[in-house]
C-alpha cells in the first residue's frame, strides 16, 4: 500500500469559552484532555479509512496509547513558558488523569473487567521519560522523536497486515497532531490566567 496524500479532517471541540473570566486549571485540563482523546480516534480513523488494520480492539486500545502519550508530552512542551512549572505539572497531570480514566472506561467496555488505569499512566510516564531525551525546535518535534513515534505505532501494529505504518505517521498523521496540540493549547492556555479551584471542605 502506497502513501496516500490525504490528510486527516479533525476539528477541536469545545475550546471556545462562553463567558469570560478566568479558568480553573482543571477546567482547562478537562478540555484538553477531551480533545487529544478525539484526536487520537481520529487519527486512528483515518488510518483505518487509509487502509491499515488493527485486528482486535486491544490493539486498538495499544495505538491508541501511544497516540495519547505523543500528544500529552507534546502539550506539555508547548504549556512550557506559559505557565509556573508547578501549574504547568499541574494541569499535565490533570490531564493524564482525565485520559486514564477515559481509557479505562472504554477498555472496561471493550475488554471487560480488568486493571487498566495503573498500565495506562505507567506507560505515559515511561514515554515521558523516553520522548525528554529528544530535541525540538521550540514546541515542534525533530525528525528523530518522529521516528521514535511512528516506530513505537509501527510496532504495536506488526501483528497485522500493515506496511508503511512508520512513513504513515511522520509524513501525514504526526504533523497534524502537532499542529491540532499547537492550537489546542493557544486556545485553553493563552486565553486568560488560569484560578486554582476552591478548596475542597474536609
């Protein structure tokens, strides 16, 4: 199979505040989070329309994974320099945990009772690790870090009928998840200071 030339059509959700005035950092987490969510399924959407198989839904649930950890890492890079380093651990790990716990609920949907949560962030955090060692030029990744990416898609797809996955990836997939995670973060982090929420009552 051929590299097509189409890319993929993903419009952000819910970025826009109806009324002004400062957002918690957990409001705007809940927002990104929500969105890599839809960014990932549909990346892998389009992957499926582009003619690549993923077989079980375990195996999606792993493409998925990887997904999720690329564009997490890549909205804390572009979070850098906008807010403190302890709001900016803040809203990532915010964030994380809004897609495990996401993830969770599906894979408990799809592959029935289990522990999901713990694998899930223990691979978020093993990436974290991995994708830290990489250059960029500001928020955008290198070619070796997309190599990196589209290897680890590659892998977790080789069970199937697959070619072409790494060149799938870094020619047409990785470049609009960095430009989708740019513009998410423009839209949640540079639209106003963001309040911690009250404190909870014991």
């Amino acid at each position: 199979m051929a590299i097509l030339s189409s890319r993929p059509s993903i419009a952000l959700v819910k970025t826009r505040w109806r009324k002004k005035g400062a957002r918690t950092l957990v409001e705007r987490a809940g927002v990104i989070g929500t969105n890599v969510w839809k960014i990932s399924l549909e990346i892998f959407k389009h992957m499926e329309k582009e003619g690549f198989r993923f077989g079980s839904d375990r195996l999606v649930t792993d493409v998925l994974t990887e997904f999720i950890a690329f564009l997490v890492q890549l909205a804390d890079r572009a979070v850098y320099g906008k807010l403190s380093e302890a709001e900016r651990a803040a809203l990532i790990g915010e964030v994380a945990g809004h897609l495990a716990a996401t993830m969770e609920n599906n894979q408990r949907d799809l592959l029935g009772p289990g522990e999901y949560r713990k694998p899930f962030i223990e691979l978020l955090n093993a990436r974290f690790g991995e994708y830290a060692g990489f250059a960029y030029a500001g928020v955008e990744p290198g070619y070796p870090c997309l190599r990196f990416f589209a290897t680890k898609v590659s892998d977790v797809m080789a069970s199937g009928d697959n070619k072409w996955v790494v060149e799938q990836m870094m020619d047409i997939e990785a470049p609009e998840m960095v430009r989708l995670v740019g513009k998410l973060i423009e839209q949640t982090v540079q639209a106003g200071p963001a309040v911690r929420p009250h404190a909870r009552p014991g």
